[in-house]
C-alpha cells in the first residue's frame, strides 16, 4: 500500500480555501448545509466533503493500484488504454500531452469503468491486468459502489436546487446503461526538480461529479479571473469532489466546471511519490448533452442571459468524452490544434 507518512504541505505555497461540506448533513436534509454545497458547485465547483464514510473502500483501492502499478510494464501495456477514446485500462506515463506544446505527461494511472465491476464476474467493457482482477469483487466493486451513492446524492441536491423535477439528473445517469463512469489510481513518481511543470495538464473534467482522494498535495485550481494557479491543500478524510462539463451544460453555466491541473507536490513532498485515487460520474453514453431549458425556468433563464455560449454541443456524453480522450494522447497529436481540440467547456466559459 503507498505509505500513509510523509511530509507536512507546507506553509508557504499558495493555496485556495474550498468550502467544507458535510456528508451526513446533507443525507439528513439539512437545508444550511444544502445552501452551502449549492454556493460550492455555482462558485468554483470545488469544496472538501467530509463524513463520506468510504476511508475503508480507499485504502483498499489504494492497495490495488500499488499492486497494479508493480507490474511489469510490458504486462501492464497488454492492457493499454489505446487511441481510439476510449479511456478505461491502462495508461503508461508519457501517453498524453499536457498541454499545446505536446509536452508529455509523467503519470500512469489505471482506470476500471463502472460497468466492468457492478458486472463482475462477467465482462462488460474490457479485460484488466490480474492484480485488478484479483481485487474487483472485494476492493473496487465496493469502492464504486459507494462512490455511487456519494455522488448521486450530492447530484439529487442540485437537480433539486437547479428547480428540476425530481430525478431528471439521475435519469440522465442510469446504472444499467453503460457510460464512462470510472475508477482510476493515479502514481506520479518524485518529481522534486521540476518546479511547476504539470504532470497532468490543465483541464476540466469531462463528466458530471469527481471523487477524489488525495494524500499529498499537487492539485491546483485556476479560480475565476486570477492569473496564477493556487493548490488545494490536501486534508485528512476529506475528499476533493468538483463538478466537470456535463453538469456545466445541464445547468446552463449556473453549476461550474472549473480548470485544474497536476504539478509535483510543494517542498518536501515533491521527493515522495504521489498517489490519487478518483471515481468519475458520467451520464449515459447515449445521453445527449444541452441544457436542460425545457425542464427548468432557472436554467432557460441563464441560458437566455448569455446568448454568446452555447450550451448545446451536439453531442452525446459518449461522443463529449472520446473527443477529449482521443485528442489527448501523443500518438494522435498533428500540432497544437490536437490539444485544442481536446479541450472542455473552459471554451463555454471564456
């Protein structure tokens, strides 16, 4: 298991204050709670969330990415995620550029998709390396099941706020149909010489809601209209969670999907490996993603506000998620408008 002792964050780095939400009080209804998840998700779209009650399924997830990622990477590579778009599998370090210059990433990471381990033991999208086989009834089936139940009841909070009727974001992620939805473990190795330099570039994520577990620091948000990029510090039993495109465009703008990106971790953090574990909630692959005017008046008034945004991609979240993917890697890279052509609604925004 990566180890659980290492250095403090330090001090004198800047960082961004994210609001502190309560699972618990948001399962019990509490309406002060409710009303500070909503200032969340409209501000930054980033906030802490503790209580959650999943420490158990994460250390355990952590385990299995340490055993996956001591593999030998040529066993490793018969799993490769590949340059199709599609994303679950394996993904060697130096597979993905960071950014426009097609500077190449130093991370590798393994991704299990929803609809692999609530179908275990049978096969639903691909095979994985045996180290995840040998985990994902007891370790990831668990994991993603309660990363489930985390993100959808904090996704009902703003169908609810967002003046929808009830339900319509869940059936916008159904379980029984497949999408993108994803576990992933993330290792970066000690990078204390490189300063600033993204080990995992710049973007938004592609989805809906972001679960995210962190020991070290590293993450980074650009906050709306600063010019320099603050760390989010890493805090025990909290969790990072943050909003990605799909919920941006359901709402019109009114929810954000915020850029954030990965450099080493400050001080002396930065000699330590660094270890990540998230769970993405994506819609259905077949889900077509605009705002959802029709089902709102909250959201066809922000719609209506900025005409210059277009909150109907004409795309399906299957179709959203391959473009960014495909676009991303090295090997489909023609010059920097393959990176462009990667990017999220960070262009909505603009």
């Amino acid at each position: 298991m990566p180890s659980t002792t290492h250095p403090p964050f330090p001090d004198d780095v800047p960082t961004h204050p994210l609001l502190i939400i309560d699972y618990q009080l948001i399962k019990a209804g509490d309406a002060a709670e409710i009303n500070r998840l909503w200032e969340a998700g409209t501000k930054l779209g980033f906030w802490y969330l503790k209580n959650h009650e999943a420490d158990d399924e994460v250390n355990g997830m952590f385990e299995m990415g340490a055993e996956t990622m001591a593999l030998p990477l040529e066993e490793k590579m018969k799993y490769e995620q590949g340059d199709s778009g599609i994303s679950f599998g394996y993904k060697a370090a130096g597979a993905n550029a960071v950014d426009a210059t097609g500077q190449k990433d130093s991370v590798e990471f393994i991704n299990v998709a929803k609809d692999d381990a609530l179908a275990w033991p049978k096969q639903a999208r691909r095979a994985y390396p045996s180290a995840v086989n040998a985990r994902m009834e007891s370790t990831i089936a668990p994991f993603v099941r309660k990363s489930l139940e985390v993100n959808m009841t904090l996704l009902n909070v703003f169908n609810d706020k967002l003046g929808l009727p009830a339900g319509t974001l869940a059936k916008k992620h159904p379980m029984e149909e497949f999408s993108g939805s994803e576990a992933r473990c993330i290792r970066s190795p000690p990078n204390p010489h490189i300063g600033q330099k993204q080990t995992l570039g710049s973007h938004t994520d592609f989805g809906s809601l972001s679960f995210l577990h962190n020991r070290l620091g590293g993450l980074q948000v650009l906050v709306p209209g600063a010019e320099t990029w603050q760390y989010i510090r890493p805090i025990p039993g909290h969790a990072v969670c943050n909003l990605g495109d799909a919920m941006a465009i359901f709402s019109g703008g009114i929810l954000r999907s915020n850029m954030h990106r990965v450099v080493p971790p400050p001080g002396a953090q930065a000699y330590h490996e660094r270890w990540s574990l998230v769970f993405f909630s994506r819609p259905g692959d077949n889900v077509k993603l605009h705002a959802l005017t029709d089902a709102s008046p909250m959201i066809a008034e922000a719609v209506n506000q900025h005409p210059e945004k277009n909150f109907n991609p004409d795309s399906t979240a299957s179709e959203w998620f391959a473009r960014r993917i495909r676009n991303q890697r090295i090997n489909n890279r023609k010059g920097p408008e393959t990176w462009m052509a990667s990017r999220g609604t960070e262009q909505i925004e603009a």
